[in-house]
C-alpha cells in the first residue's frame, strides 16, 4: 500500500471508531478516521467477487429499493448503518440489514515514509476483513 495516497476499505459488520498510529521511536502520531465514509451494503454477496476494495472500482450506488433516501452512499463513522437509514423498513424496526456493509475512503497521511503504521478500531462486530 501506498502511504502516500492510501485507500482505506473495510468490508465489515458494523463498527464504531477508527484511529491510524504512527510510529517512528518518537512519540506516536495518531490520525482519526472518523468522519464520512462512502458506504455500500451488499445484500447480494458480491463485493468480494466484484472487488470493491479495489481502489479503481467504485461503491455500487445507493439507497437500493425500501432504504431511506438519506442512504445515499455516504455514513457517518462512528455510526450505526440501520440508523443512517441503510436497510429496509420492518414491523419492528425503521431500517433493518443484516449482511456485509462496505467503507470506503481516501486518506493522505503526510511524512509516513519507512514508518510503523496500526490500525485500530473499535466496537467493531465480529467479522471484518480491512
């Protein structure tokens, strides 16, 4: 990966924060990633096959059918997807999708050259592939 213009993808199940560490001996620089995401919920199990984390293949376009129209392709991270209106209307809940969720975003970390980096994230469900 490159540091300089480096594609954050992460194929997950839900997750409520996101930090970059840097580390070069000296104190550790931290980069929040929290912020707005280009999302995609993938009912159909194709992100994978498809190679949405590619960084030239673009999210398929959002709300799909029964979604609210503020699923527009774009969530708040830290945030709850069924509550940014990804998923369809049940009789028990607004918006409700169990499946695999997909972010994606462009970072620019300036000065990683030959350094450590970690990625932490938290609240994250059980399941995540980055």
């Amino acid at each position: 990966m490159s540091f300089r213009s480096a594609r954050m993808l992460l194929g997950v199940v839900g997750w409520s924060g996101i930090l970059v560490s840097i580390s070069r001996g000296e104190p550790r620089q931290t980069m929040s990633l929290d912020g707005m995401w280009n999302f995609a919920t993938d009912p159909d199990n194709r992100g994978e096959t498809e190679k949405w984390y590619r960084s030239d293949v673009t999210l398929p376009k959002m709300p799909l059918p029964g979604y609210a129209p503020t699923a527009d392709g774009k969530i708040r991270v830290p945030g709850i997807w069924e509550n940014q209106g990804n998923g369809t209307e049940t009789d028990k809940v607004h918006h409700s999708f169990v499946g695999k969720g997909w972010y994606k975003r462009q970072i620019n970390p300036k000065g990683l050259g030959g350094s450590r980096v970690s990625l932490a994230i938290t609240g994250i469900c059980r399941y995540a592939k980055v």
